[in-house]
C-alpha cells in the first residue's frame, strides 16, 4: 500500500536491467519506495544495481528470474511475486527489443522476435498483473510504450507496430480497471539515450533515461495516464499523425 504520503512503497520491475526501469526504481525509492524487485532473464546482472537502490533509500531489493518470451511461466510468476512479497503498488513493464528493420524485412525470425516480447511477452504478463492488482484492490501498472508507436515509420515500422500495440491494449486494460482502483500509466518516451540506441545518431528531443524516471514519477504522483517524455512529443507527435500519407512516406523517417 501507498504509505500516509501517497507515496509508493513497492515496485516491481519487469527488465530488471533496463536502465530506465533501473532509474525509476530508484527515482521511487528517493521518494520513499522501501520495496525494490528485479525481475530478469539473468537476475545476477539486476543484482549488480542492488546497492546503487539501496543507496537511494529502498531496505528490501529482491531479485527474481523472469523470461518476456516465456508467456507460458507468467501467470505463475505473478502469483508467486505477490505471494513472496505482498502488494504490490506500481509493476513497470520495461523491457523491450528495438531490433533492426533492415534484418526484420529480411529474417522474419527476427521480425517476429520484436512482436514477440515488445507486444506478446508484455501483455502476457500484464493480463495477471492486473487481475491480481484488482484483488488487492489498488496498484498502477506503468508500460513502456514508445513515439515510435503514434504512427510506424518506415524505417522501424515493425518495433513501431509491436510499440502501438501494447500502447493500445495498455490503454483498453485500464479503461477495462477503471472502478477496481488499478490504473494503468503508458509512457511514450523519444529517442533515449541508453545501451540499446548506442551507435545510433540522436535525434531532436533526445533524452535519457534520468529524465524519463522523472517524468514517470511525477505522472505517477499526479494519477496521470499517459505520460511523454520529453512532454514537447506530445505536440510533435500530433502534428506528424496528421501529415498526409504520400508525404509522410516521403519523410527520412
């Protein structure tokens, strides 16, 4: 449960290891999140981001094994995290694979792969989160959706289209939990500047992700349900999804 603050007490992280995921969590403890669980296909490399949480003022970090592309193990591993660890008041579902689109077009192994765990593995695992967050009566699952999602770009249009669907079934699950107190929080960041965009040319309104922590944790605090990062997407985005189709396709994008 949230303490007398309205602050968040336990957080769930499903890719322990993504750095904005790593970031939230300890941008929460920083504002008096005790509990901390890591959830990674290699919990031994969460584990290596126990003291920097602990450093910020989390007493409980825990690491837990959690496989995106294992859909079958997710129902029993959201019973056993509740079961361990009790309530718990926001899951983030962080992982993700930005893939490549030139091997996608090519090696439909790899096409199905991005589908597979940025839409398939996370609303796996989102459908007995939600069940479960329902039973206790309160929660906010937050997903990593992505720009990439408004409108898919020909130059990644299959991470676009695995982004726009789990944007899309995240915002039909919380219009679905709408009188159980869960809410559901999708976040829309640009272009990051983390492990997985490395060797990649930033772009406009790049950011990093510190500031997209932050901007999770003050949506958080203000029960918002759709969070950009930077906010100045939010407008940029607009105006691209209404750009006529042969132009858009003219577009270096």
């Amino acid at each position: 449960m949230k303490d007398a603050l309205g602050s968040v007490q336990s957080v769930l992280v499903l890719g322990g290891t993504s750095e904005i995921g790593v970031a939230t969590a300890r941008k929460l403890a920083e504002r008096r999140a005790r509990t901390v669980i890591l959830a990674a296909r290699d919990p031994a490399k969460a584990a290596s981001h126990a003291g920097e949480l602990r450093a910020a003022g989390a007493e409980h970090v825990e690491t837990v094994p959690f496989d995106a592309n294992d859909t079958g193990s997710h129902d029993a591993f959201v019973t056993d995290v509740f079961e361990r660890f009790g309530d718990i008041d926001v899951a983030l579902v962080a992982f993700g694979v930005l893939g490549d689109q030139e091997t996608a077009s090519r090696d439909t192994a790899h096409a199905l792969e991005i589908v597979q765990t940025n839409f398939t593995g996370a609303a796996s695992v989102m459908t007995p989160l939600a069940r479960r967050m329902a039973e206790q009566g309160h929660g906010t699952i937050v997903v990593l959706s992505s720009v990439a999602g408004e409108r898919a770009r020909k130059s990644n249009f299959t991470y676009g289209a695995s982004k726009a669907g789990i944007d899309a079934f995240a915002q039909g699950l919380g219009d679905s939990l709408a009188a159980t107190g869960v809410d559901v929080m999708v976040v829309r960041p640009g272009f990051v500047k983390t492990k997985m965009t490395e060797g990649l040319d930033p772009v406009p309104f790049s950011t990093t992700p510190e500031a997209v922590a932050e901007d999770i944790a003050k949506g958080l605090a203000k029960g918002a349900h759709t969070v950009w990062s930077p906010p100045i997407l939010r407008y940029v985005m607009s105006g691209l999804r209404h750009v006529p189709r042969p132009v858009f396709r003219k577009l270096p994008i």
